[in-house]
C-alpha cells in the first residue's frame, strides 16, 4: 500500500506511546505510515500491530534527533510528520495539511492544545503565537540562548497569554515566528533540503524547531500554523515527564545555547538568503529585543554570561 503521510515518532520510555500510535491511525483518513523509533525499553503497554506501523528499536540510545533522522531515512511519504509519543489528532488532520500545504519549501504546524492524558482530550488552547527570545539575555524560565515563548498581551501581562490567538482565530493560514517542535509537517523534498537535523553535538531535544525554523524562513520558505485541524500535546512537567534526551548534562544544555546564539546571530548558515535580522524585523516588536541590535553585536559579546566558555570550546563538547 502506498503512503502519503510518514509519520515519525521518536520514543523513549512513554506511557502514553501506544494510545498516540492508535489515535495517528484512527484520525488519519488518507494513506499514512507511522514509524516509531525506539530509544530505551519496549513501550509500555505495548503497541498494536497496524500493516503501515514499524517499529524500530534502536538497541543503544541516541537521543531523539538520531531517531527522527533515521526515521526520516526510511520513511515512504511524500509528506513528513513529526509527532512526540504523547500527542492526539483531529479528525483527518493529515488530509486537511496534504490540501493546504501549497509550497516545498513550508513548515507547517497544526494548532496546538493541551492534551489529558487520562481522559485523552484537548483541553487548553489553541497555542498558535510563539516568539524568540533575544539570546544574550537571561530569560527566567530558559536561561540563555534563542527559545521559543508564548506572546505576552499588549502590555506585557503574564496573564494574557492569548490575546493574538483571539485576535487572529479567523485567520486560519498564519504565519508564524517560531514553533514548539512537538508536531510539525513538511514536504520530504524541503526536509532534504534542510539535510535533516544537525547531529554533530551541536543542539539539543528542544532546539530542534529553532534549528528548522531557521533554516525554513532564511531559506526562503515560510513557517504556518494551519487552524483548520489540531493536535494536543500532554505538557510532562513534574508529573508526565518523558526520558527522552534526559540524560544530557547542563554543561550540553548550554553549549547548545551558546552555538545556536553565535551560529545564527552571525548568519552562518551557508543557505540562507535571508539575515536574521529579516525574521526578526517580520514579526517585530519582540519583547527582549533591544532596538538596533544587529549593530551591537560586539557589545552584547564582550558582557555575553557564556563568553568565557564560548572561548574555550567553539560552542562545542
């Protein structure tokens, strides 16, 4: 049977494996494979066979960017999804991104919700607005480096969360700064593009939608949120916490920041045909952003918290 969709889920260790494997292919009303790359024990309880399910176990864990990566390599759809293994769908969600995906070079993200676990249903949301902190900066919740936050009200109110999903709910094909990486869709042909996720030590777990979303919008190509269907993502905390990418020190955690920050701020990518500075006067006033920052680079470096240890390793183990 042919496929249109590959759906790729890396996995370690979730309870909740299993339920998300069975929601992909009861939702889904096109032709969909789902391959899940094992990394750490057995998902339990344990998955039903499906004949477009393929289970990989990978023996020796190596993180989640190798596991999407060799998901990828194996995949048979013209489209690739990425989906954590704790997440539900709307109904034909993979027919409703098929139809308004228009270009190769897109990213396209559904709208996000909470998801309960136990009831297994959205709740909270949608989440469609993210923005990117200004990297030299201590951000309280992430520390340093680019991240992807929720947009604060028009005064800055922790409390209003919400205000541009309110304000932009009948548009339903936006674009967007940044995404959270729990669930993303794109042509293989743009993913071959991009030559995949950087696995050379450089990024961590949750850099990797900075990493994509960079080189989708300074390429050339556009980053979506698509309304029209939805996903809910089960937010771990203390309670759900998932072992994916865990095991990573602080020190990888933030040499990561480090290199993004110098990697991107100083437009190294080779093909990027836009500067950062585009992407970010698109969706400017960005809160953290200093006005005429790209001319203060220099400043920012010589008082950067990480300068010493930047020096030291190049941003690198």
């Amino acid at each position: 049977m042919s496929v249109d969709v590959s759906v790729i889920i890396p996995s370690r260790d979730c309870q909740f494996a299993a339920r998300t494997v069975e929601d992909i292919f009861r939702q889904a009303k096109g032709p969909v494979e789902v391959i899940m790359m094992i990394d750490g024990a057995w998902p339990d309880p344990p998955v039903k066979d499906h004949p477009n399910l393929t289970l990989v176990h990978k023996g020796v864990p190596m993180g989640m960017r190798d596991s999407i990566n060799r998901g990828v390599q194996i995949a048979k759809g013209k489209y690739i999804m990425k989906s954590d293994d704790h997440c539900a769908f709307g109904e034909g969600f993979d027919e409703i991104l098929k139809r308004d995906h228009k270009e190769d070079n897109w990213i396209t993200i559904p709208a996000r919700y909470s998801l309960d676990p136990i009831q297994w249903e959205r709740t909270r949301g949608p989440i469609c607005y993210m923005y990117l902190t200004f990297p030299y900066d201590h951000h309280d919740l992430f520390g340093t480096g680019f991240h992807g936050t929720k947009w604060h009200g028009p005064q800055g109110l922790h409390g209003s969360y919400w205000h541009l999903e309110n304000e932009r709910r009948r548009t339903k094909i936006d674009d967007m700064m940044i995404f959270q990486g729990s669930c993303y869709f794109m042509t293989r042909k743009h993913w071959e593009f991009m030559e995949g996720l950087d696995e050379e030590n450089h990024y961590i777990m949750y850099d990797e939608a900075i990493e994509l979303d960079f080189k989708t919008w300074l390429s050339g190509g556009r980053v979506i949120i698509n309304k029209n269907t939805w996903y809910a993502h089960l937010h771990k905390g203390k309670t759900w916490k998932s072992k994916i990418d865990w095991h990573l020190s602080k020190r990888h955690k933030i040499l990561s920041e480090i290199y993004n920050t110098d990697y991107w701020m100083n437009n190294r990518w080779p093909k990027q045909t836009r500067p950062l500075k585009w992407l970010i006067d698109k969706f400017s006033p960005l809160d953290g952003w200093p006005e005429g920052w790209e001319s203060k680079l220099a400043e920012y470096y010589k008082t950067w918290k990480h300068k010493e240890l930047f020096e030291q390793t190049g941003g690198r183990e």
